[in-house]
C-alpha cells in the first residue's frame, strides 16, 4: 500500500493514536499535520509505506525546522511517529523508521 492510503488508513483509526474524547482541534492537528507530510512527499506519498526511510524523515524534521520554531517541528515529528505507529499496529507497515529519527534541541 502507498504511504498515502496506509498514513490515511492510520488517520481513519486516530483513536489508537488519539483519544476520541480529545479535543477536535487535537484531530485536526493531526491531520494537518499529514497532509503537510504527503505535500512535502509530492509523488513519493504514492509509493509503498516500506520504501520511507530514515534519512527521508530526518531529511524533513530539517526541512520542518526551517520554516517552524524548534517545538512545532519536534511535535510534527511527533504526530509522524504515532501515525506510522498505529500503522505498523495495524500491519500496515512493518517497521516505523520516524521512531529513529531524533527531535531537535531546544534553543535556550
């Protein structure tokens, strides 16, 4: 399965991510943060889950923290991993490279 269909398959199912009684703006958050991951892909979101690699997630945490504050980035890197989590819970991916992937330092 695509990276698209198998991110949105663990989107479908955010309560093993997300509690049903968070906050709908919680939901949102998270899909908005998808569909900015798919964006970043362009036409690699159609290809098989399996192929995601860890230089790909850490080549967009980088990518993230030119445009955002250090913490917006890690907590889009955050809604990464437990999307991919929930699909490798799902089987619908074997492994969640993004779990390797380090958040950011803090300035300060």
């Amino acid at each position: 399965m695509d990276i698209a269909g198998v991110l949105h398959q663990a989107q479908i199912r955010l309560g093993l991510i997300v509690p049903l009684e968070a906050e709908p703006r919680t939901h949102e958050r998270y899909q908005a943060s998808m569909k900015r991951f798919m964006t970043y892909l362009g036409d690699r979101a159609d290809e098989d889950l399996n192929t995601l690699t860890v230089n790909q997630v850490l080549k967009y945490r980088d990518n993230l923290a030119k445009q955002l504050s250090p913490s917006s980035a890690n907590l889009e890197l955050k809604v990464l991993r437990a999307c991919l989590y929930a699909a490798q819970k799902q089987d619908l991916v074997e492994k969640n490279v993004a779990a390797k992937v380090d958040t950011l330092k803090q300035r300060g």
